[in-house]
C-alpha cells in the first residue's frame, strides 16, 4: 500500500505540473492570437483614416469597449523617408497591440506585444471618392 502510493505520488505530480505549464502555454497563445487580431482590426481602421487625410500621426487606445481594457494599442502613421514612407506619396503606418500587465500604458519588453505594419499610397482615386 505504501509502495503503491508512492507511485502514484511520483508520477501524479510531475504529470499536473506538465498540465500546468500547459495550460499556461495555452493561455499565452490565445492571448497572442487576440492580440494579432486586435492589431489587424486597428490596422484597417487606420489604413482607411489615411486615405481619407493623410495625416501623419501617433494615436493609442484601449479595447475596453470589448471587455479587456488592459489590452492597448498604439499607431504611427507616417510618410517621412527615415521611417519608411515617401513624403506626400506613400505612408508607412505601425501598430503595436500589448497587454499592458503593469498598468503604465506603455509597451514595455516583459509585456506580450504584436506588431504589424503596412504602407498606403497616396492614390487620386481615394481623394475624389466621396466618403
């Protein structure tokens, strides 16, 4: 009897631990895969906001609305050479999604973060179609 649940003591807790860390594997996954989605959606919102203005820009927000306010977004758009656009011709827009785990709305190195980016010229047919 001693013998048995020593066995099954020795076996259980390095297979719950193996659970465990599964588990937690699991949860920054899908949390990574949220924040992909997030980038993406605010990507497209800012893609269209480009070709209405052109304007270059830094904004940032939160998906609160949605139930997960600690995670944010920051966006910069903008057609300077140095940071990959062609001044008046082509913007180079970047989105940063993170979860912000200590609160001070930035995005700092421990923090689960995506980033996505995309360039939008500057095309005469955005400019006369009306909105």
């Amino acid at each position: 009897m001693i013998a048995a649940t020593a066995l099954m003591a020795g076996t259980l807790a390095p297979a719950l631990v193996v659970m465990r860390d599964a588990m937690a594997v699991s949860r920054e996954g899908v949390k990574r895969h949220l924040l992909a989605n997030y980038a993406v959606k605010v990507l497209e919102e800012q893609s269209a906001l480009v070709m209405q203005n052109w304007t270059n820009a830094t904004s940032s927000g939160n998906f609160s609305s949605d139930g997960n306010s600690t995670l944010k977004w920051i966006a910069v758009k903008s057609d300077a050479p140095a940071s990959g656009g062609l001044t008046n011709r082509l913007m180079h827009i970047q989105v940063t999604t993170y979860e912000d785990t200590n609160g001070n709305s930035a995005a700092d190195s421990t923090e689960l973060k995506v980033n996505f980016r995309t360039k939008v010229a500057k095309l005469l047919t955005y400019q006369n179609e009306p909105y």
